[in-house]
C-alpha cells in the first residue's frame, strides 16, 4: 500500500489559482493571466500552456522553490486608429503565470519546448532521499530545572 500525502489546503489552493485565472494578474498594467495544464506522473511533472504566435525569445519561465512562473510579452503593434474595427478580441502584451508545483523537481534537468504554439515543460521531480533515523537523547532535570 503507498501512502499519500494529503494537504488539507491545496483545495483552496486550486480554488484561488481558478479565480485568478479569470482576471488580469494587474489591470493597470495589462498583465493577462494564462490557462495551464498540470499533469505529474512518478518522475516528472509537465505543464502546457497555449502561447500562439510566441517566439521563443518572447517567453521567460523560471522556478524558485516549489513556484514556477511563466511570463510572455507580445511585442506586436496593438494601436493602428486607420482602422475601422468591428471585432478586435485579441490580446497583446504581457501574459504571466505562477503555479505552485505539487512536488519539488530538479530545475537542472528541466526541459521547455515550444512547438505549434504550446509551451510544454517538464520538470524531473527530485526524489527523496533515504529515511534516516535521528537518535531522540532525553534531558535529565537538575533540581526542577533544565
């Protein structure tokens, strides 16, 4: 039997990251927030997102413990007032993204790759060292103090 580890938080968790992901991360700044897909299997984690049009020079992804965070600027021109719009629902300008990983991973073997505009990332996770035992040593009181 394998035992699992339970965070009593992380439905709360996933609830908050839900509701951020509704709403730019900054409105003044018009940062948009990006849809993920997280999926972990016995030895890595991978994460997706849709980043069409993207180079792979627009797009900076960077952990930092256990938070991974993918960030993207469009550099393509937003304002053209010649034009007669009808419909205009595409987004320029910065994406970003912080996701907290369910496991930590090893950042040197990671691995990004960006093809037919989805960013796929996968990160090793970092196996856990052997159980070592710590010796428990017990305090004798001296005259009712320690």
């Amino acid at each position: 039997m394998t035992l699992m580890h339970y965070d009593p938080f992380s439905e709360m968790d996933r609830m908050l990251e839900r509701m951020r992901s509704l709403m730019p991360v900054n409105p003044t700044a018009r940062t948009y927030p990006l849809a993920l897909d997280v999926a972990s299997d016995e030895d890595s984690i991978t994460v997706r997102t849709a980043l069409p049009g993207f180079k792979e020079d627009e797009i900076d992804v960077d952990v930092q413990g256990r938070t991974l965070t993918i960030r993207a600027e469009s550099q393509s021109e937003r304002e053209d007032s010649q034009q007669n719009w009808y419909l205009r629902e595409m987004r320029y300008g910065r994406f970003s993204r912080s996701v907290t990983l369910p496991d930590e991973v090893d950042i040197d073997s990671a691995e990004a790759h960006l093809e037919d505009g989805i960013l796929t990332i996968r990160l090793p996770t970092d196996q856990p060292g052997p159980i070592r035992k710590i010796a428990v040593q017990a305090r004798k009181l001296l005259n009712g103090k320690k």
